[in-house]
C-alpha cells in the first residue's frame, strides 16, 4: 500500500522590514525551524513544498499580505495539505480573521501545525488551545497599539515632532523641526501678504507663476526622495491654518507647546485668522444665495386649498442641504396656520416630472405633435419623428433647469397641494 504523502507549506511573516537585508534573517530563522520539524515527521508523510509564502515588512492584524494570499489561493486550489508556521501569530493576531481561515483551512481538509505550540486543528482540544492562543495574541496585538498611542499622547503634549511630511519651511534633523532660511522666508512672505491683502486666488496666481512647490524632502528611514508639486489653494489653506508656524504642536484638536521655532509671530497669525474666518463666511453666504436664486421648477405654481402660495426655502444640516417649498402662511403665522407647511422640493419636483411626461407621451399629443413636424419638416419620416418625440424621457433629462421650468409653465398652469395629494 503506497503511503499518502503529505504536502507541506512553510509561512513566515515579520512585522517590520527592519534586519530583513540581513544574510540570515528573522524569515530565515522560522523557515530553518518549520524546515527541521517537517523533515521529523517524514515517516508520517510530510513532503515540504519549495514554494516560499513569506511576508516581510506585514502586520498580523489584517489579511492583506502577498504571501498570505498565493498561500490561501493555492489551499483553495488542492495544492496544500498541510500548513506549517514558528508561532501561531505568524499567520493572524486577529480571532475573526483566524477564525475565517479556520473555516478555510476545514473546508480544503488543511492542517495547521505550530512548530513552538504543539496543537491538532482537527481535535476539540487543538481548536479550543488555538482559540486561547489566539486571543493572547489580539490582546497583545490592541495592548501595544494603545502603548503606541499613548506614546504619540505624550510626546505631542511634550511638542516632540513625531514624523511625516515636515510643512514647508522646516527640516528634519535628529527628529527635530528646524527652521529652513529659504523656505521659511517664503512662508513668512506668503503669511504677509494674506493679511495685508486676503486675496487667495491672486495670491495662488503669483505663487504658480514663479513655480512654488510644495515641500520637497527625504524619507529618514529609507532615504527616498519626496519631490514637491505645484503650489495649490488647497496648500495654502492648509498653510494659512497650520499652528506648527507658531512654535506648537497639535494632537487631536488640542495644542501645545512644541520643541521647534517659530517661523511666523502671533499678530501676523492672528490678521490671518481673521480674514480666513471672513473668508469662509462670505463663501457660506453667497453658497447661501446661490441656493435661494437656483432655478425652481415649480416657482408660481404652487398653493395651497386656502389659495394660499408656496414659497422655495431651503436648511443646511452639516455639509448637506435640503430644499423645501413652504407655505407662506406657516412663514407669516408658523406651523399652527396652515394644515400643509411644508413640502420636500425633490419628491415633489420628481412627482410633477413624471407626470409631464406622461403628457407629453400621450398618443394624441405624440400624433398632434408629428403632424406639426411632418408639415415644417417633410423630408423627416413619421416613424423617425414618432421615435423622437416618445424618447421624452431622455431629452427630458438633457434639459437645464430653466428649460424643464418652461415646459412646466406651458403645459400646467396651477397645482393645489391637499392633505391627500395634488391637484393639476
């Protein structure tokens, strides 16, 4: 009787790139271990498998890994049998994440063997110490991302620069921010310049012009060059409200006192400050009274049983805006004066929409309307006339808000809104 060989798969994965340009590294070191611990259980059948699944420079905590992924696409496709690992956090710190591929490894009839913790995923008692195991390692896993928070807590209220791209008008030594002469000129300049004249687009113009960039750096870890881009409103702004000019460090909305130098003094900051909150009020206003003129399609058209009209109104709730058409008494005598306030402008604009264009494909007007076409126009066919005037509803759609309006007006000339519906 031929013996079922067992075909082995080797995972190995560091959470960090650091020491992997070693000859023999961490990934080697867990791979000669699970190499050494297959080749005991060749009498049982185990083959090792040259393919290599390693993950250098991934975290536990999700599946999104190179290695992991042809591991599981060849699981999937009948290619392993077995699945050997150093330690079981190698392959997930995170219990749903285990748990589903668990499920996987079940589903293909895998093993998945823990050279340092000896356990059988088929027994109840392997699946009950992986279970534990695994927990251990979550609750590593989410304690040391709160000592990291914590850490980056305590050295932003310390004002200690904890990384990133430095803003423009900084360097970054010893993990530090210095001041760059050049660049921090051109910030003092931009900084003068808004707050003698608050001119944001004639600013961005001149900056474009003269080919500012943003900052352009070098990674510190890697030393891989970040060129600059163009200058952008979007910068400026970002600039023109950024507290680091000031000599602060900022961590979730709350500032303190940082190690660096300031590159820009407190009145100028503060003309700045200023004209961005006029800024930023003027825009809110007109954003306002662009929404109060825009094209209405039912303007004029409305009242209510009482004879009494409705009126475009609109509210803003955070960054959405909703328009309504109002009742002109509940504006005058408020909500106890009518028994409709108000309406939703969409749902009742895509009600009347949809009913026009029923109109306007009704056979007598279609057969009206060809007979109009054919009279100005004989060279156009009936059929190619009739297909025109019935696909309403795309041209519909292709008209601006003013043209829809105009049509309204033509065809409707009053819509009374009742408690149980409308009235055309």
């Amino acid at each position: 009787m031929t013996e079922r060989k067992l075909r082995c798969a080797i995972y190995t994965r560091k959470s960090t790139e650091e020491g992997l340009e070693q000859n023999f590294n961490s990934l080697d070191a867990q791979r000669d271990a699970c190499e050494a611990y297959i080749t005991s259980q060749k009498s049982e059948g185990w083959v090792m498998l040259r393919e290599h699944y390693d993950d250098g420079g991934y975290t536990g905590g999700n599946m999104d890994r190179p290695g992991l992924q042809r591991l599981l696409q060849d699981i999937r496709d009948g290619l392993v049998d077995v699945i050997v690992v150093y330690k079981i956090d190698r392959l997930s710190r995170s219990l749903v994440d285990f748990s589903n591929l668990v499920a996987l490894f079940d589903a293909q009839q895998v093993t998945f063997v823990s050279v340092t913790q000896a356990f059988n995923t088929t027994t109840s008692m392997g699946r009950l110490t992986l279970n534990i195991l695994l927990s251990f390692a979550q609750f590593e896993r989410e304690l040391a991302g709160e000592r990291v928070r914590d850490k980056i807590a305590a050295s932003r209220q310390r004002g200690i620069w904890m990384g990133g791209t430095p803003p423009l008008g900084y360097d970054v030594r010893d993990r530090k921010l210095v001041p760059n002469p050049t660049e921090a000129a051109l910030v003092q300049e931009i900084f003068s310049r808004f707050a003698s004249t608050p001119s944001m687009a004639t600013l961005h113009r001149d900056l474009r012009a003269r080919g500012v960039t943003s900052k352009a750096w070098t990674t510190t870890l890697k030393g891989r060059p970040r060129e600059g881009t163009p200058i952008s409103k979007g910068l400026l702004y970002k600039m023109l409200n950024n507290p680091v000019y000031l000599g602060l460090a900022v961590y979730k909305g709350q500032s303190f006192p940082g190690e660096h130098e300031a590159i820009i003094d407190t009145d100028r900051w503060e003309r700045v400050q200023a004209h961005l909150k006029k800024g930023q009020a003027l825009a809110k206003g007109a954003k306002a009274e662009r929404l109060t003129r825009a094209p209405t399609l039912l303007r004029g058209l409305l009242f209510s049983e009482q004879g009494r009209a409705f009126t475009p109104s609109y509210t803003i709730k955070g960054q959405k805006h909703y328009r309504y058409y109002v009742n002109t008494d509940a504006i005058k005598q408020g909500a106890s004066g009518c028994e409709v306030r108000r309406m939703p402008a969409g749902e009742l604009e895509m009600t009347v929409s949809e009913q026009v264009r029923g109109i306007l494909k009704s056979p007598e007007l279609v057969a009206e309307a060809v007979r109009a076409v054919r009279q100005q126009r004989p060279e156009i066919e009936e059929a190619e006339a009739i297909q025109s005037l019935t696909a309403i509803d795309t041209v519909w759609e292709m008209l601006f808000p003013a043209e829809q309006s105009q049509v309204v007006r033509t065809l409707i000339e009053r819509i009374t809104i009742r408690l149980d519906g409308l009235e055309m």
